[in-house]
C-alpha cells in the first residue's frame, strides 16, 4: 500500500522500500517496531503535524489543593499558559465592578478611542499589581504546578484552564502514518538498523564472491535521519517560545 493507514501498513512499506520481498531484509520484528516506535516519537514532538494546539479544563477539587498540582494526562506535551476563573462574586467597591458600571454612562458620550485606551490603562494596571501566576510543568510527573497560596487563592469547583500542546495519536489520526518525511525517517531508522546487524559480517564472502557490506548500508541510513532530522527540526517544529511551559 503505498499509503499507509495504520502502522503495520507503514512498517511494510518500509521493508518494500528496501527492497523486500525481493531482497531479504536481515532486522528482527521487534527491532522494527522498536525503531517505527522511536520515528513516530520524533515526529509527535518536532513536527507541528503531530502536535496539537488545546485547552485543559479543569474543576478544582480538594485532593488538588491539598497537592498543590494538578495531575494531567500523558500526551500533554507542554504547557504554556494558565487561565484562573472565579465563579464567585465581584464586590460592588471593586475596581472593576466600579469601572464596569461607570461603562455604561460614559462609554455613550465618550469616543470610542478615549474608552480603548483607558481599557488598555485598567488592564496594564491589573497585569502590574497582580501580574500572571508562574506555572511550573515537566512531562515525567505530569503534574501542572501552579505557584500560588492553593488553600487561599482558590476554592473547590472553581476552573482552572491551561492552554497546551497534546502529541496527536496516530491510532486515531491515521493520517499521520502517510506523512511523506514519516515514511522516508522509517525507511532511513529501518536501513540504519539493517546495516547494524550486518556489521559483524563485514569482510566475509559468500559463495561467488559475494561480500556483506553493512558499513556502507549503516553509514547511508544514518545520513539519512540526520537529513530528515535537520529538516523537521528547521522547517515544521513549532517555535520553541510557543510550546514552552
């Protein structure tokens, strides 16, 4: 199948790319997969095709204060921005209650350039006095850590939203199994493995002269990954600043 659809479909057609069933392709199952696992691991991180942009809603509980993080689910790559909404009640000699209802008098017989900046002043302001909470998240533990007073700046129910990057699932997304660089990093980490395993050949002749060469096959499939590598890395990875967290 030249399009793939599933990733039996794309570890086959790796092995035809090189030549099976032709030529007999000399790398043990478990090898391949082991090598198919670690293409689809590469392009799920660096290749902005196999990530996705999200929001992670979540109801606060009281396990989550007493933690002081929230746990979140393993395809979360990164984490690059906290939302914090407070379903309680705002005070009526609040600044923004005040300013809110001083909106509806004033913005009928002021211009709407006067009320934009003075919206943008009130947000500076807010931003300087309170400024954005600092999150804190590492892939390993999955635990978004959010540096703040937990028993006293939130309650139980209230909604935490994060903006993050999930890794895509190429089980669901099929799709991703036919990437044109996907194919051609499978075929390179296959031929890499295949020239791996003939090394230890290198230098005995078959019957009619015939001689391994797993040096020049090794050699080629690593040149090849460090291609695709350097152009996943230059032209599809998201820019670092996005999906930092």
């Amino acid at each position: 199948m030249a399009r793939p659809s599933s990733r039996e479909n794309l570890k086959q057609y790796a092995l035809r790319k090189l030549g099976a069933p032709v030529v007999d392709i000399n790398v043990e199952d478990s090898q391949l997969e082991d090598r198919l696992d670690e293409a689809l691991q590469f392009f799920g991180e660096y290749h902005f095709d196999g990530i996705e942009k999200t929001y992670l809603n979540h109801k606060v509980t009281q396990e989550d204060i007493d933690n002081e993080y929230i746990t979140v689910s393993d395809s979360i790559a990164s984490i690059v921005k906290l939302f914090h909404f407070n379903q309680g009640t705002i005070n009526m000699f609040d600044v923004r209650y005040q300013s809110a209802l001083n909106d509806f008098y004033s913005f009928s017989s002021s211009s709407f350039i006067e009320y934009d900046i003075y919206k943008r002043h009130m947000t500076m302001v807010s931003k300087m006095l309170q400024g954005e909470r600092q999150i804190r998240f590492n892939r390993v533990t999955n635990r978004l850590r959010v540096d703040m007073n937990w028993s006293e700046e939130i309650s139980v129910d209230e909604y935490l939203v994060a903006e993050a990057y999930t890794v895509l699932d190429p089980e669901t997304w099929t799709e991703i199994y036919d990437s044109i660089l996907l194919k051609k990093y499978v075929v390179a980490q296959f031929k890499q493995q295949w020239g791996q395993n003939l090394l230890k050949f290198t230098g005995v002749q078959l019957p009619g002269g015939v001689e391994f060469n797993g040096r020049q096959l090794y050699d080629d499939g690593k040149e090849e990954i460090d291609k695709i590598e350097e152009e996943i890395l230059d032209k599809y990875e998201e820019p670092p600043a996005f999906i930092t967290g």
